[in-house]
C-alpha cells in the first residue's frame, strides 16, 4: 500500500509567490506543513498536527514568510503507524 501524500500542485495567483498547495492524502493523517530554508531552518509553520481526512485538501500559504532565498515546503504526514514526509521548492 502506497501511504505517500502527494502534493499535486503549487497555486499561483501571483507569478511569483505561490498562495497554496494541494495535498492529495492515501488516508486519514496528521498533518504539519512548514516553510523551511536552504539550510532547513524552519521560517514559518503553516499547519502543524492537523487532522485531516483522506482525499485531497488545499492549504494556504499566504502570510509569514519574508522571503530572502530560497526556500522550500515541507509537508509531514503521520498516516497510521507511518511517518512521510515531502519537500517542494517555492
């Protein structure tokens, strides 16, 4: 059984800074999405050990961030005894 989330795409209103992702989830989990650096310092936690039901979920990204290079999402799923964990540059 495959129980890896999938972050099916970055949303972009503005060209240049996206808004949102949507995460596509095998089943029911914790979730936690943080804004980390290069050096994976976390800049700003979006969500942290929400719950959220199996299927697909938007979650925004606006507000928090000042961004001065690069940097990246990082989503943690814990689906049952399993913890996933998925990195996307912004």
């Amino acid at each position: 059984m495959n129980t890896d989330p999938v972050i099916t795409k970055l949303i972009y209103p503005d060209p240049f800074e996206p808004a949102g992702l949507e995460v596509d989830l095998p089943d029911d989990a914790l979730v936690t999405v943080t804004v980390t650096d290069d050096a994976g310092t976390i800049i700003h936690t979006v969500v942290n050990s929400v719950p959220m039901q199996k299927g697909r979920h938007t979650i925004s990204l606006i507000g928090g961030v000042d961004r001065r290079g690069p940097l990246y999402c990082r989503l943690t799923a814990v689906i049952g005894s399993e913890t996933v964990q998925v990195v996307k540059g912004l």
